[in-house]
C-alpha cells in the first residue's frame, strides 16, 4: 500500500515509519508506552519522557490532558484531571516539548480529542507539533468522515495521523481507515 502523502522526511518515510521499518528489519515488536502530560506535573513528564526514551521506548504515546476524556478508561480520566488541576495545557505540553529538543527522544504521539486541537487551530497545531518534533497525532474521537481538514493540514508535514478501528469495525469501513492512517 503506498504512503499516504503526509508521510515524509530524509528517507521518504516518517519517523514512525522509519522506527517501524528499523523494528521490522530486525524482526522486533515496537515498544509504545502511554503517558498523560502533566501527570503529576509536566517537570514529571519531562524526566518521564527522558527515562522512557533511555529505557527502549520505540514511540511515546503522550496523552493531552482534556476535561470530558469520554474515550478513555478511569485511569487516564483521573491522570488528565490531575493533569488540567496542575495547569497542562496543549500550549504548555509544546513548551515541555521545546525544551527537550534535543534530548534524543523517540518519535512522540500526541494522543488526544479533536476539540481541543480544534480549538487551538488545526494550522497551527501542526505548525507547533512539527516545530517541537511531534512525530504523530492520535485524535481519539475523529472519525475518517471528518478527519478531511486536519489530513489537509498534515500534508506535507513529518506527522503521521493516526487511525483507530475497534474489535467492531466493519471490514470495508477498516479497509478506509487503513488506507487513510499512516504510522501504525
């Protein structure tokens, strides 16, 4: 299946991709650990990142705190109100993220709902996300019928959108979502 058009950089394939590609040659399992921003505090989430990374992560799936988190489990639900209590904003998790350019990260997830990346400005979340080396976007609650303008903002950039199915999905209605998600 060819690339979807936002999947670029130095080797034609994201950095995703490329982890992927790497895993994939060495017949290996990519390593994918979950954290919320800003739970407990994002000086935390700086040193987790950091640790995660040292460790073996292969992507970091890093939650954006929000205030209605209806798609996730109890667990991430009380770490996002710990994290919106300590101040996490989409705005301070990109500040976080400024400051460890160059810390030697893995490709970064920005896992999260559509109404605060709304909010904040498709362009210019992508803007900021490829600024700070996001590697991918996981928007929980967008489905493909309306994932059209931030696929539209993401062409070009080094961020791959990342699709969910669940265990109900129709096959034909996979197949779509498939063809339209890059990364994994």
């Amino acid at each position: 299946m060819e690339r979807p058009s936002n999947a670029v950089g130095a080797t034609g394939a994201s950095p995703i991709a490329r982890v992927f590609d790497e895993l994939a040659a060495r017949d290996e399992a990519a390593l994918i650990p979950y954290i919320t921003a800003g739970d407990p505090d994002l000086e935390m989430t700086s040193l987790l990142l950091r640790t995660l990374a040292t460790a073996g992560a292969d992507v970091i799936e890093l939650g954006v705190p929000f205030s209605d988190p209806t798609a996730d489990g109890p667990v991430i639900q009380r770490a996002s109100e710990r994290a919106l209590r300590h101040g996490a904003t989409l705005e301070r998790v990109f500040e976080m993220l400024d400051g460890l350019r160059g810390a030697n990260l893995p490709p970064i997830v920005l896992f999260g709902y559509y109404n605060p990346f709304l909010q904040y400005g498709l362009s210019r979340l992508v803007q900021r996300a490829s600024a700070v080396g996001v590697g991918g976007l996981l928007v929980v609650d967008l489905p493909i019928e309306e994932s059209e303008p931030l696929r539209r903002e993401l062409q070009g950039a080094p961020i791959d959108l990342i699709q969910l199915v669940a265990p109900t999905t129709p096959e034909p209605r996979m197949g779509r979502i498939a063809e339209l998600a890059s990364g994994f």
